[in-house]
C-alpha cells in the first residue's frame, strides 16, 4: 500500500526542457517541424501550453505558412491562447531556449518518450483497478489488460510507421 502510495505522489515522466528546446528550434527554423511532426503529437507534451503551441505550430505548417513569432502569434490570438500559453514573453523565451535548431529531432525522441511512459502509467493503473474488481472474470479482465497494452504499443508503432512511410515517399 505505501508503495502505492508514492508512486502516485510522483511527477509523470517528462522533460520540459525537451518541450522547450523543440518549440524553440521550431521557431528558430520551422523547416525541422517536417521532420520532428513525424516523431511527436500535440499530446505527447506535458505542458498544457506547450500543446496548445505545438498545436498552432502544426495548423499554420498544415495551411502551408511559416512558423515564427509573429505568425504563431496570431494563430494563438485567434483561438484565444495567447494569454493562456504566457504571452509574447514566453515565446520570445522559447526561442532564447535553444541556440540551433540542429538537434531539434533528438528533442521530439526524448518527448515522444516519455509520453509513452505516461501512457504506460495510466493504461497500468487502469489495469490494477480491473485487478480489483471481483466482479468481472479474470479471462475479461485478462482481455481488457491485453487493449489497454496494445492500445499504447499501437499508438507508437504508429507513430514509427508514419516516419517510415514519410522516408520512403521521399526516395
């Protein structure tokens, strides 16, 4: 029970500083979103204002318009996030994060990494509780166990073949 206990006093696995270098480089040189849209998913960063930025990010690259300070400026104003995500100051900290862009797909690996440790935790905590519950049978709970694990393994996979496929289409 106490070891129950602290692991849901910890922190999920994540790297801020990861979130932070990746939406600076992208800021520093939105030609890395291309390569780096592949690895990581809105989702995938912790920060609440990280995703919405991210989000932006991917919405001005999917209309075909560059990504800098002033264009994702706007696209935050117009769904209301711009306050929300810290303002002008903490894009222009973004940006300051990171001197190069050069590493910006080591940084989309380490965020995409702990994502899927995050989702490992909940799909394993959801698994406990159907550990507990007398009413269901094993064989269902077994089952039920197996999707939720799947569910995780899928969502990476995915995200791997999506890099595969993107390689290819460009040989």
């Amino acid at each position: 029970m106490a070891k129950q206990k602290e692991v849901a006093a910890k922190i999920p696995p994540q790297s801020i500083d990861a979130e932070m270098s990746l939406l600076g480089a992208i800021l520093i040189d939105d030609d890395v979103l291309a390569d780096v849209s592949e690895t990581v998913k809105p989702q995938d960063f912790y920060d609440k204002r990280h995703q919405l930025i991210f989000k932006s990010m991917m919405h001005l690259y999917e209309q075909h318009k560059p990504v800098d300070l002033l264009t994702l400026t706007e696209e935050l104003k117009k769904t209301d996030n711009f306050e929300t995500v810290g303002g002008s100051t903490y894009l222009t900290e973004l940006t300051n994060y990171v001197p190069t862009a050069a590493h910006a797909a080591s940084y989309a690996e380490i965020v995409a990494q702990k994502a899927v440790r995050r989702r490992l935790i909940k799909a394993s905590g959801e698994i406990s509780e159907l550990g507990f519950d007398e009413e269901t049978p094993t064989q269902e709970i077994l089952e039920k166990a197996e999707a939720e694990l799947f569910n995780v393994s899928d969502q990476t996979i995915k995200q791997d073949l999506v890099s595969i496929e993107t390689i290819l289409d460009e040989s």
